[in-house]
C-alpha cells in the first residue's frame, strides 16, 4: 500500500477530554494489591489430591527478596486452609496467620522485623478441587471406545486463581520460577509447564517433579493429570506434544502439524525464539471452555484441539487453527513479556488476537479469517465479523476504553471481553496497515528484546513503534486505547473536485454522549484498482482535493480501518454503481457500515437492503454471512409480530437463489469457503421456514440414524439444528440418545445444541434440565440455557428456568463468567419492562460487581424494543415496496 503521511490540518487539542499519558513499565509504580517491599523469587510447590474426596493438601518452599524491612508478609490466598508457616525455619503461630477471604489476602504476622535480604517462608495448606475451571478442577468423562466414565483434573488459573491451589504473590508482576511436585495415581500421566525431572513409586502413587520454570506470572501454571495418550514430534529445540483422553491422540494430529508451522512463523516474526524446551497442546473434555495459554502447556476444550478427518467439519478444522495461532502468539505476548497489571490486558488478548488472526491468515488466505463470522461459545454474546462485534458494543453507552481501571479481581475477570480482545486487535490491524508491514514488525522484535521475561505497559509498545517508525505513535493511539468509542467520517462532496470530511463519535441508543476526536489513520481509493492512499486526520474535519465528480470514492481500503463511513447520496451512488468491481472486503465493509448506520437511526433499513439488492450474485461467503447474519438478527427481534411472515419470505427470495447456486452436495472445482458457507445458509433458511429445506434436512437425518456416514460432516450442524428446531418429542428423544451415547465433544455439541433449539415450548421446557445434570461439561451445560434463549423462541422459559435453579447453574461457572451470566439471559427480551425486571433482580439477587452486566443487558433490551419498533415499520414498507416494483 502506498502511504502518504502527512497532517490534513495542524495538531490541536484532539480529545475533548484530557488523558494522562502511561508510564513505560516500573515494578514501583505498578498497580495492585500486595506490598511491593517483599518479592517471592521462586517457588518448590508439592500436592497431594485426594480424588475420592476431591480435596487436596500441599507444601510450598517461596524464596523471598525482602526490599526493605517489614513486620509482615502479604500475599494471596482464596478458599485454603493454612494449617502451618515458618520462616527461615522458624515456625510461625497460628494466631499470626489470617486470611481474608473477601480481599483474598493471607497476611503473616511477624515476631520481629524482617530484615533486608533473602529469606525463605515455608508454608502447608489444604483446599478443595472444584467442578468449574477455577483453581484446581476436576473433569468428568466418557473414555473413547470404551465408555467407561472417568476423572481428570486440571488446572484454570487467570486471571486470578492461582491462588486457589497455592498460596502466592498472584499478580502478574510478581515474576518468580515455579518447581511443581505432584503425586499422582500410578496409571496416571502428568503434565505441566516444564518437562518431568524425575518420578517415583510411593505408597499412594507416583510422585512426579518438574523442572522448574523461567520467571513468569503466577497465573501461567499448569497441572493437568489423568490417564492420558499423547503423540509428538520435534523441530530444533522445542518437543512438540498433543496430549489426550486415552484413545483421542491420533485426532491430534493435525494440531501438532500446525504447531510447528506456526511455532516456525513466530519464531521468525517476534526475533526471539521459543525459549521452552517443549510445548505441549493439552485437550481437556471439560471444566473449562476455551483455551488458556499456560507456558509451555496449553490447554484447551477438547474441541477446540482434535480434528477426526472422518467426522470433523471444516469450520472445526478452521477455528483448532485459529485458536492455537492465538494461543501460542501469548508465548511471547503475554508469557514471555507479560502486562504489568490488568488493566493492560490487552496487550495479551488484543495483540493475541491479532497475531493469531495474521498467522491463520498467511497460511490459509481461503479462509478469508479477516472477514470471518465468529459464533462465540457463550450464546449471548455478539454474532459476527471481529471487528463489527466490536464496534457495535463500542457504539454503546455501557463501553469503556481498552485500556480501563482496574481495581479487583472482579474488575480483573470482567475485562475479559469484546473490547479487549477485538476492539485491541481490530486497533492493531488499522494500525499496521498506516505503518506498513515491515516497520511493524521492527517495532515488535525491538519490543520483545527488551522486555523479555518482564512486564510491560501499552507505552512501552508505543515507544518500540515510534522508534521504529518516526512517527508519534503514542499520540496517534491515545484517542483508540485511552477514550471510549470510535468515530464515523462523513463524507461529502463539494464543487471542483473538493470532498469535506468530517468526523463525530458513533453511537446506538446512547443519547447525548460526550463528544469525542481520535487521530484517524485513514485510507481511500478512487474506483476500483487504484492504490489506495493513507492520510492521518487530525481533527475534526479535512478535505481531500482533486477527486474527479464522476469517479466512485471508497474510504477504509478493505475495512481495515476500526471507524465508520457515512456517504453524502452523490458519492453512495457512485459506490453502488461499481460493486460489480468491487473486491469483496470493501463489499462488506459497505454492507456493515449501512446496517450500522439504521441500527443508529442515521438510515432507513432500505438504505442497507437496496445495497443487498444491487450486490453482483455471488457465493462468496464473507458477504454473503454478513447479509445472513444481519436477517437472522431481524428475524429473532420480531418473534411474535405479525410481520414476521412476510420479513421471513423476503429473507428466503435473498438467501434461496445463492444456495440453489450451491445445492446440497459439494463440487470438485467449488472454493474452499464453499462447505461453510452451504452451511450457513442451510441453518438459516430453516430458521427463516423454508419448508423444502426443512423437508431436506429430516431426510438426510432419516438416513443417518441408520448410516451416519451418508452425511458429510459438514452439513451435521446445520441438519441436526434444522431437525432439532421443528422436532416432535420422537425426534428429540432420538437426538438425545445419540448425544448421550457419544464420546466426542464435537458431536455431543452437535446433538445437545439441535436439543436446545426446539420451539416447540413442552421440548424447551424439556430441554432446560439437561443443564443441571452431568450430561455435558460444566462449561457447556450452563451455556445451555443460553442456547435455549437464543435459538428456541422462548427467552422467558429460559429466564424462569434459570431463575429457579441459578445457584445451581452459578456452581458450573468459571470466575469470567460469574457475573454476567445472568444478566446475559435478557439480552434476546425486547419489552422495556424487562429491563425494569432485570434491575429489581440486581439489585436483590446479584453483587455489586455485577452491575457492569446488568446496564449493559438493560441498554441492549432498551435498544432492541426501540429498534423493534422503528425496524417493523421500516420493512413493511421496504418489502411492499419491492413487491410492487416486481
């Protein structure tokens, strides 16, 4: 790209609200809990589990650095019993030992002052191993083959529970080597960050000892033991190894592969090698979710690491591949330099995200991952492109800056969201694109030799990038990390070839909000073909000269830019007639900027669908899922109106021609994206009533319950949804029995999901249930429910199902999702008086730290009944509009 930087007015006061400027990285100065005058150097951990009564007991050795003198040592400590300390072999009394269970401090009194200099505390503790990913937790699971049900136990400790198997200075700054000693059941297998130093027979087991690890935060520890299978393999140094339930290895296979293609990338890319001697990528049948970057151990929700070529769909394929390139970019971004304290995680989510996106798509440029549709585990969180999900919490009144304060624990566990991790990322990409590729990359390796096994802040990233670029790095990004929102340019042309920008802070449902400037790194093009140009905007408005009236002018190049367009009607015109031309990033770009606009009230809904109606007929999947993702939002807000029927024959006449174009069955020369994109439209031509498709997918669901083969694993999702949504109780039943019967997560996933989408309220209420069973993992049975209120057409079933039972649920959540789960449920109501019912329910039933969740499930029900409303009125007209052009 060329880049042309130069100022389009002179550097004033951009913000409308002051920003203090970050501090590079200083262990002094950096926020948190714990008195910095004593510092743990390592760590000796022994423990003991007792799996039958899924408790456990332990001992630590912590070599300490004491700065200055204290009287006391504090550290962290949550849901432990601390049944003995000493210090430099003196013991402790028990009436000097306190723990507070609602700061989760241990404090040790001292007999005398500590004196400056090493000393070594040595202390013995007991806690409980628990069924959600917190601590130290157990999974249960159906052994591949056999069935025979099992037990493993694992290890979740970000952000902040570490502190639940061991005592520690549980803050990432506190950098320290950890050595691990476990005992274990003899037929078991061990893992952890480093690789097993030695082992021994003992009278309740094996005992297995680690190496110890590099300086590194508390919360990157890992345990997982169990009876295991692994396969492995080597490149240079670093031993690759996929590790499994027994019987599941050989699904590794493919992620082993990429590892060490990704491994080789990164190791190129940051400057700095692996420094680990072995890698492993750990599958967990439950406990937890997602995937967490432990040095050295990765692990991951079974399903999101093992690939069975046999009956895998390419969208499993696709997204192992993604989730490991993010994973492995926290080896470097976030384990090998780690942010200081929390309220700079983004720079291991965002820029992981980043990273593991760019590496996807250097390998695998078919994907299109930039543009990809992301469906999130958690039902009630935003569907779409990265960036878009982003941008439309972003446009809220509810958002809050990528870099935000961050005070407890529960603030910690919280900023683990959109914001952080797609706003940081989308940044990134607008970002390297102003600077150019190669620059960078030279900011990053220099950023990553200095810090290396230390903390950083955002402002040590921006000084690396302004070294390596010239350019005021830390002023251009101030407005994108330090400020709320985005902006929206608008473009208007005037007479001699003169374009006016200008630009304002862009918001949905967020009346009177403060305004807002950003430095904007912009690129636009003139007609398709032309090299696009990048200019930085510096205030609140600009020109552009020399743009010839008749030619279209297309801003953002390839939507890699985190802002809005809004085009004056001469230059949309422009736009609408080169389409055909158009490459399709910046199709889908104009689409989601269009739909963005009605959802502000900035455009009617026929600005968006006349833009559907002059795009070129084409399978290509990004824009085509942009367009499915935008009717299935629609037609989930006018459940129970009248003109729902009508909005859902209008939606098949724009989806149908595109999969008649595909068929049912794949083609030899069809694109790579082609199977994803058939099942999309499959799943959302059921859910809009298309009675052939309906039709089609209970046949093919007839012949695989005799012959599961005859249904490529491609079309399983979306065939077993279809048939789930309109089952009678027979089908269900049928449905179940096979989730119940499998040991695979990824089809078990299949079946239970189908379940949770009946509408048919007797199976909804059937359906429930499931979640507070041990059918499915804990991190999948609560997002059950979820699921139910999605799919099912009835989110006030779920709501009363979950209000009566949400002890129970609250037990199967992991600490990030704690206090939003139940907010989270409103998000599919559009009656106002649900938003009133959800703040009575707060204020009763949830904790303060819950309030965060609670406005932002009250403004998205208060967006929707307005939208709703707006939007029906908008679509009948629209649609009796078209039909009478036809």
């Amino acid at each position: 790209m060329r880049s042309v930087f130069f100022f389009l007015c002179l550097f004033s006061t951009l913000f409308a609200n002051s920003m203090s400027a970050e501090k590079p990285f200083a262990f002094a100065t950096t926020p948190g809990k714990l008195p910095k005058e004593v510092v743990p150097t390592g760590y000796s951990i022994r423990i003991v589990p007792d799996i039958d009564k899924l408790t456990f007991s332990g001992t630590e050795t912590v070599k300490l650095s004491a700065h200055s003198p204290v009287h006391r040592l504090v550290l962290n400590a949550l849901e432990l019993k601390i049944t003995g300390a000493s210090l430099d072999g003196k013991a402790l009394l028990e009436s000097a030992i306190r723990i507070d269970e609602k700061t989760e401090l241990l404090t040790l009194e001292l007999p005398s002052q500590l004196a400056a200099g090493d000393h070594t505390l040595a202390l013995s503790f007991s806690g409980k191993i628990n069924q959600q990913g917190q601590g130290l937790f157990y999974a249960r699971y159906q052994e591949q083959g056999s069935g025979t049900k099992k037990i493993m136990l694992g290890t979740q400790f970000e952000a902040t529970d570490a502190r639940r198997l061991f005592p520690c200075w549980d803050e990432p700054v506190f950098r320290a080597r950890f050595q691990l000693t476990a005992v274990i059941p003899e037929n078991w297998f061990a893992v952890s960050n480093m690789p097993i130093e030695s082992e021994r027979k003992i009278a309740r087991g094996k005992e297995v000892r680690f190496a110890a690890t590099p300086s590194m935060s508390s919360y990157l520890n890992v345990f997982v033991a169990g009876e295991l299978d692994l396969i492995e393999s080597q490149s240079g140094p670093t031993q690759f190894r996929v590790i499994t339930t027994k019987g599941k290895a050989e699904m590794g296979r493919y992620a082993l592969e990429a590892t060490a293609q990704i491994l080789k990338y990164y190791n190129d890319y940051f400057g700095v090698p692996y420094p680990l001697p072995k890698l492993d990528q750990i599958a967990l049948p439950g406990g937890f979710g997602g995937a967490m970057e432990n040095w050295g151990g990765i692990t991951y929700y079974e399903a999101a690491l093992l690939f069975d070529p046999k009956n895998s769909s390419a969208e499993t394929k696709q997204n192992i591949y993604e989730v490991l390139a993010h994973e492995m970019a926290h080896q470097w971004f976030g384990d090998l330099v780690t942010m200081a304290w929390w309220d700079n995680l983004w720079l291991n989510e965002g820029f992981a995200s980043w990273m593991g996106t760019k590496c996807t798509a250097h390998f695998n440029p078919q994907w299109e991952v930039w543009l990809r549709r992301n469906l999130p585990r958690d039902p009630t969180r935003r569907v779409g492109i990265t960036k878009e999900q982003a941008m439309e919490g972003d446009a809220r009144s509810t958002t809050h800056p990528i870099q935000q304060p961050i005070a407890t624990e529960a603030e910690a566990n919280s900023a683990f969201d959109d914001i952080t991790y797609k706003k940081g990322q989308s940044f990134l990409r607008m970002l390297e694109s102003f600077l150019s590729q190669d620059v960078f990359r030279d900011g990053i390796r220099q950023y990553m030799a200095t810090h290396k096994f230390s903390n950083s802040t955002t402002a040590d990233l921006w000084n690396a990038l302004s070294e390596s670029s010239g350019q005021p790095i830390a002023e251009i990004a101030a407005g994108w990390t330090e400020q709320p929102g985005f902006p929206v340019v608008k473009v208007k042309r005037g007479e001699g070839g003169k374009v006016s920008l200008t630009q304002e802070r862009f918001t949905i449902n967020f009346r009177n909000a403060p305004p807002l400037e950003w430095k904007i790194p912009l690129t636009y093009s003139i007609d398709v073909g032309q090299a696009p140009v990048s200019v930085l905007m510096t205030g609140k408005s600009a020109h552009l000269q020399n743009i010839p009236a008749d030619r279209a002018l297309k801003l953002n190049v390839k939507g890699a830019g985190n802002y809005r367009v809004e085009y004056d009607e001469p230059s949309w015109n422009l736009l609408l007639r080169t389409l055909p031309q158009m490459g399709v990033e910046d199709r889908v770009d104009l689409l989601s900027d269009a739909w963005a606009l009605v959802q502000a009230n900035r455009a009617s809904v026929s600005r968006y669908f006349e833009l559907v109606d002059k795009l070129p007929s084409s399978t290509e999947l990004a824009e085509r899922e942009q367009i499915i993702n935008v009717l299935d939002f629609i037609n989930r807000l006018l459940i129970g109106r009248p003109e729902r029927e009508k909005f859902q024959a209008y939606a098949r006449s724009i989806l149908r021609p595109t999969f008649d174009a595909l068929g049912w069955d794949p083609k030899a020369s069809e694109p790579a994206t082609a199977g994803n994109l058939r099942a999309s439209l499959i799943n959302a031509l059921g859910d809009l009533n298309d009675q052939e498709i309906i039709a089609g997918c209970r046949e093919r669901f007839k012949r695989y319950l005799t012959n599961p083969q005859s249904l490529q694993p491609d079309l399983r999702p979306p065939v077993l949804a279809v048939v789930g949504r309109y089952a009678d109780e027979a089908t269900w039943n049928q449905l179940h029995e096979l989730g119940l019967k499998t040991t695979s997560t990824e089809e078990k996933q299949n079946y239970y999901d189908a379940l949770a989408g009946a509408i048919d309220p007797t199976l909804v209420k059937k359906t429930l249930p499931i979640a507070l069973t041990d059918e499915l993992p804990t991190s999948r049975a609560i997002f059950l429910v979820s699921r139910v209120a999605r799919e099912s057409d009835h989110p006030d079933i779920a709501w009363d199902f979950a209000k009566a039972n949400m002890k129970a649920l609250l037990t199967k959540t992991d600490a990030l999702g704690a206090n939003r789960y139940a907010p989270s449920l409103f998000t599919f109501f559009s009656e106002d008086s649900r938003a009133n019912e959800l703040k009575a329910y707060g204020k009763t039933n949830l904790p303060a730290e819950s309030a965060t969740e609670v406005a932002k499930a009250v403004d998205e029900i208060q967006f929707r009944s307005e939208f709703e409303k707006r939007l029906a009125r908008q679509l009948s007209d629209w649609i009796d509009s078209q039909s009478k052009r036809k």
